[in-house]
C-alpha cells in the first residue's frame, strides 16, 4: 500500500505542471500551426476559437440569417450546439451534430465572419464556451485567437502575441490556397485586421503583459521552437 502511494506522490512532483497558454494575433501569423504543434509536444490540449466563430457563421449562413443583420445575429446566437474537440493531432468541430471542418474554411464563411464575430451576444456565447472547455483542460491547454489574453483568458499563465508583417502574411496565406491573388490576399488580410481591431466588443488586441514573437523572418519550426521555450519555463516557474 505504501509503495502505490509513494509512487503515485513521485508521479504527482514529476508530472508537468498544467498551464493555460493564450497565443493570440491577426491571421497569417502562423497561430493555428505552431499552436497545435505546441500542444501536440507538450502533451496539451488545443482550442481554435476561430473555428467557433466560423462555426457559427455557417451555421447563420445555413440557416437563413440576414448575417448583416446584427439584430437577427444576436436573436440566433444562442441556437447552434457547438462542441470542439480538444486533441491537437486531429481537432474537430461540429455544428448540431454535423461535421462542420470543412465547410467552414469556404471563401463565403471567411468573408462574413468579421460581421458576425463582432456582434456582442454572438462574443458572450462563445467566450462562455471556450472558458468552459480551458477550465475542463485538466493537463493544460494552448487557446489560440484574437482576443484570448485580453477577453476570454485574462489570467492565462502565459500569453503570446504573434505578429508579421501584412507581406510575410499574405504570402503564407496565398501559398495555403492555390491560384490566390498575393495582393488581393494582402488587401483581404488588412480588411480583417481593420474590422477585428475596430470592433466594439473584445477587439484584437495585445495584452499588456503577453510576449510578443515576430514571425515575418522566422520558419514554423522556429516559431514553434519559441514557443515551446516559453512554456517550458512557465510550467517550472509554476
């Protein structure tokens, strides 16, 4: 009996310590592949909150919503469930049941998702959410987004910012969809900028205390390797 609990104690002062890291920014910075690679090595979980707000998008989209229609956004919001799987090697999202990873990376949910991101009753649903799905996160989790350290994770125990520059960006995102237009990406990526730093409610923004990481002239697995030096020692600090 003795053995069970002093190996069960050893365990318990070797195990990593559980962190929330918050990695916010605007995209093309390289947040959803360094954040998954992140968790996926240090044995965390993975939330895409930008995944919730596509999710809701599509399904607003689906169901016959008027998406500029603010007023109807908010009267829908609480409508569709949905559940995001936490596992960084294969994260999921379904809306209502039905697999939605695919349908919400379209060019339609992509250029509406600004507008329904910025509704408030749309931003509390889904910040309830993602703090219930970090605070079950017995081990740790890594929550990437755009209002993470500021808004949903205020006392995240480490907060990243990642930024680069609208050219490094822009070329990243053309290089992930083929045949795209590299200035019409760039114009497209500073819109978004624009429309998620301008909003009322949970702007993008840095918090005071997160590191910032430039990504402009750095490879992912540099960016990664960054990261992962933090979070290390974070969790011993902790």
């Amino acid at each position: 009996m003795s053995t069970t609990v002093e190996t069960a104690s050893a365990a318990a002062r070797t195990a990593p310590a559980a962190v929330i890291v918050a990695i916010d920014g605007p995209s093309g910075t390289g947040k959803s592949s360094t954040s998954k690679a992140v968790a996926a090595q240090l044995g965390l979980s993975y939330l895409d909150t930008g995944a919730q707000y596509r999710a809701i998008t599509w399904w607003m989209l689906n169901n016959g919503i008027d998406v500029q229609d603010a007023m109807e956004v908010a009267t829908a919001a609480a409508k569709p469930v949905i559940v995001s799987g936490t596992d960084p090697a294969a994260p999921t999202i379904t809306v209502d049941g039905e697999d939605a990873s695919g349908p919400i990376r379209t060019q339609e949910v992509t250029s509406r998702v600004s507008a329904v991101s910025a509704v408030p009753e749309v931003r509390a649903r889904i910040t309830e959410l993602q703090r219930s799905i970090a605070a079950a996160a017995e081990g740790g989790i890594v929550v990437e987004g755009r209002d993470i350290g500021t808004t949903v994770l205020p006392d995240a125990d480490l907060k990243i910012f990642l930024t680069a520059s609208p050219e490094a960006r822009a070329a990243r995102r053309s290089g992930e969809v083929k045949g795209s237009d590299l200035a019409a990406t760039k114009e497209a990526l500073i819109k978004r900028d624009e429309a998620d730093s301008g909003r009322k409610t949970s702007p993008l923004a840095k918090a005071d205390d997160a590191v910032e990481v430039d990504t402009t002239e750095l490879t992912l697995p540099q960016v990664i390797e960054c990261v992962i030096t933090l979070v290390e020692e974070k969790r011993a600090a902790k």
